[in-house]
C-alpha cells in the first residue's frame, strides 16, 4: 500500500505516538476495538489479533474509521480512510521499523500489521470552551480516483488489458464486415462485447482476489493482488465483482449460442482469450512466487 509521504499532518502523528491504543470501527463490523498502532506521516499500521472481528470484517470492506480522544479533553482525533486486512507481522518487510511500537509482551507472530490510508482528518484540540477544528481531505483523499476507474483498471490488468482492446478490435471489425444485411448486427455486438469483457474481466479480478490471500501468507507477490493490496477493494468484493461479471458473460455467450448459432459462439469465446489468461493466471498463483523478505 502506498500513500503521500506527508500525508498526515506532523502534529497528528505526534499525537497518536504517545496516546497508546486506538479506537477502530469498521464497515462491515459493528462496534469498535482498541489496537495498538505504528503512526507515519504516510501510512498508520494498526496491530490486529489474527481471527478477530476486524480481520474478518477488513475482508469484506476496506473502509476504516481510527479515532482517539486524550483524557483530558485537549484533543479529539477522527480519520476516516481505506484499509486491508494486512499480513502476519512476522516476515513481514517492515518488521524492523514496526517492531518497538507492537504491545509489550505479544510476538510478532501473533499479530497482523493492517495498513491504513487515512483520507479525511478531523482534529480538535485546545481549550474544551474554544477549542480548534481542522478537518478536511488528506493527499491521499484528493487523489483517490473514482470507483468506476478502480474498477476498470482491476478487471483489465496485466494480460487482460490488450485482450480486452482485441475483443473490441475483433467485434467491430468482424460484424463491421458482415454488412448491413447480417441479422441483429447491433444486437450481436452488444452482446458480444458482454461475452468476451465479462468472462475477462471477471476471471481477472477473481484472479486478483485469491492472489491477495495469498499474498497475506507470503506465497505471492504484491503484483498478484493488484488494487486489492492498495485497499481499493477488499476480496469479498472482488469476488461478488466476479461472478457479476462472469455471469454477465456466461448469458450473453448463450444468447449468442441460441440466436447466432454455435459457429459464432465459438468465435466470440476463443477470442475472448479467457481460455489462455484464467489458466494461465491461477498456475502463476499455484507456484507461488512471494516477494523477497528482507
């Protein structure tokens, strides 16, 4: 995951430095938890008991509120922002630099380190009478991209990407050059183009998907996840994404089949290339290249 290097503002991180463990809520939870946590101007890491509710609630969602309040009332701290369910801290390529701020007494093998984006910051502090707000979007906030794009860029990823603009090629060109006379010319375009960028692009981010749980046990590499590790999607999305779009395809590629006839049907499947990139896709992941530790 990467974020500004500045972030968060120095003040805050200053704060949550000496103000011990943290309030967490997540989406798909409901309640808070106190964890411990390493603040950076960049990234926040959040120390998470593995089997917990925060774990199995970040596979689900990615959104993550982290709040903190001082015991005197001097200050009171709300970031809102992105999350994933991280990976064991130890082996981890932080472990060095996220090891002093772990709870005394707990191994790193007990803990997971999540790392947490914030995009909006709320911070009072001062007198309680008059106190002083500042709140607004962090650098990561502005630059976050829309949630059609993130999508997008998922699906077509990696191998998918010129595939995908061969499937557009390949449809135009060849229903282009049946003439006018073909019947529901218009029709078998659009359904066409459902058939070969749905089982595409769904295999794909299915792919993203299960290369992220592997990637949370050291047996891939960052690549295999794509946004997921960036917190953009958290895997039960990419997953209900999946089979929305494979779905999608499967139909579109019967209709085909039925209106078309089998010829067609064949055609608009071989030059999905689905058959080459989803197979191709899930040996890489069975071989299980990680990342190198250091």
């Amino acid at each position: 995951m990467e974020a500004p290097p500045n972030n968060i503002p120095t003040e805050v991180v200053k704060v949550l430095a000496g103000h011990g463990p943290v309030s967490v809520a997540t989406f798909a939870h409901e309640g808070a938890a106190q964890v411990h946590c390493a603040p950076f101007e960049d990234i926040i890491h959040l120390f998470v008991h593995p089997g917990t509710p925060t774990e199995a609630a970040l596979l689900s969602s990615t959104q993550l509120t982290l709040s903190a309040k001082g015991d005197d009332g001097q200050y009171q701290l709300r970031m809102e922002g992105r999350a994933h369910a991280g990976r064991p801290l130890a082996g981890h390529p932080l472990l060095r630099a996220l090891d002093p701020w772990t709870p005394e007494g707990v191994r790193a093998h007990r803990l997971l380190a999540v790392p947490f984006v914030a995009e909006h910051i709320e911070y009072v502090r001062g007198d309680p009478e008059n106190p002083v707000r500042n709140a607004g979007l962090t650098p990561a906030g502005m630059k976050r991209q829309p949630r059609w794009r993130t999508l997008i860029d998922a699906c077509f990823s990696g191998m998918a990407r010129p595939f995908s603009i061969w499937v557009v090629l390949w449809t135009v060109l060849w229903f282009g050059a049946q003439g006018h006379e073909f019947v529901g010319r218009p029709l078998g375009v659009s359904f066409a183009l459902t058939a070969g960028l749905g089982l595409l692009g769904g295999v794909r981010i299915f792919a993203l998907a299960q290369g992220f749980l592997a990637w949370r046990k050291h047996k891939a590499s960052a690549k295999d996840a794509g946004c997921l590790v960036d917190g953009l999607m958290s895997p039960r999305e990419a997953r209900i994404i999946a089979a929305i779009l494979v779905t999608l395809g499967s139909v579109s590629q019967a209709i085909i089949g039925l209106i078309w006839g089998e010829q067609l049907f064949w055609m608009v499947f071989l030059f999905s290339g689905v058959w080459l990139c989803g197979p191709a896709w899930f040996a890489h992941l069975l071989l299980g290249r990680p990342e190198p530790q250091r």
